[in-house]
C-alpha cells in the first residue's frame, strides 16, 4: 500500500511541476504495488528485481514518447555575436575605452562592454561590434544603429 501512495504522490508533483521525470517512477511503483497486494509474497521472491526490470523498460520509452509528443525538444537558444550588433541597451557598470569592466545589459542578458568614450551607468547604448563574449557600445542618441562589422584584426566580429 506505501509503494501506491508514494507512486501517485509521485505523479502528482510531476503533474504539478512537469519536467522532474517522476513519471516513470511513479508508474512503477503503482505497478509493483498493484502486484504486491494482488500476489503478497512477490517482493520477497528472486524475481522481484527482474519484475522491476521488465515494467521498467517499457513504462520508460512510453514515458519519453509521451513527452516527446507533449513538448517536442527545440533548439537551444543561443546568441551569436552578429545577432547583438545594432540592440539596444542599458549600461549596468560604467563603460570605459580599453577596458572591459564596463556592464551592459542587452536583451535580458549582461555582457561585458568597451566604448571610445567613458559611458555612465543608466545611459542607454547600442552594440556597434562584437568580439568573442564582449561588445563595443556607442551611446545611444537616437541614431540608426550599425551595420555587422567584422574587425580583421582579431578575427571576431
């Protein structure tokens, strides 16, 4: 009786919170809980490991195919450092030339920053280039943000 409480105790937080795959746990222990007050002696035999083991492989590719067809898996979102060039942003730290102490934030995510110019935290920005996982920033001043430059020197962009 323990094994079908814990067992729907268990489907019912992934119910609540999906993605902990306590799906297939679950299900297994409801099934060998079933089985145990069916057949009492069962979880005492030599076979119980090898009762497990065939619930246990089907009850997990249903439970995959199941959440494969609920949520198909999507590419990871990335960002590529051409795709920054021309957002908007605000600096979170002081942004100075030929340092990358500076913070901006730029769409939801915080990047290290230079400029040509020192740049006061708060003052909106826009990504003029990029280079590796930091970006060059201009003050925003209303001004058509930049096209993609690639800087040959260091061979980023």
């Amino acid at each position: 009786m323990i094994l079908l409480i814990i067992g729907a105790l268990m489907i019912l937080f992934e119910a609540l919170s999906p993605g902990n795959f306590l799906l297939v746990p679950g299900t297994i222990l409801i099934i060998i809980g079933f089985l145990a007050l069916v057949f009492p002696g069962l979880l005492y035999s030599w076979w119980s490991p090898l009762l497990v083991l065939v619930i246990f492989v089907p009850v997990t590719y249903l439970t995959i195919k199941l959440y494969q067809r609920i949520a198909p898996p999507a590419p990871p979102e990335t960002t590529v450092a051409t795709s920054l060039v021309g957002l908007r942003g605000i600096v979170l730290d002081d942004v100075f030339p030929n340092n990358l102490k500076g913070k901006v934030r730029i769409a939801n995510d915080t990047w290290s920053a230079s400029s040509h110019d020192h740049i006061h935290k708060g003052t909106k920005v826009i990504v003029e280039r990029s280079e590796g996982v930091h970006v060059f920033v201009v003050e925003d001043k209303g001004q058509t943000p930049p096209k993609a430059t690639i800087d040959t020197n260091r061979g980023g962009l």
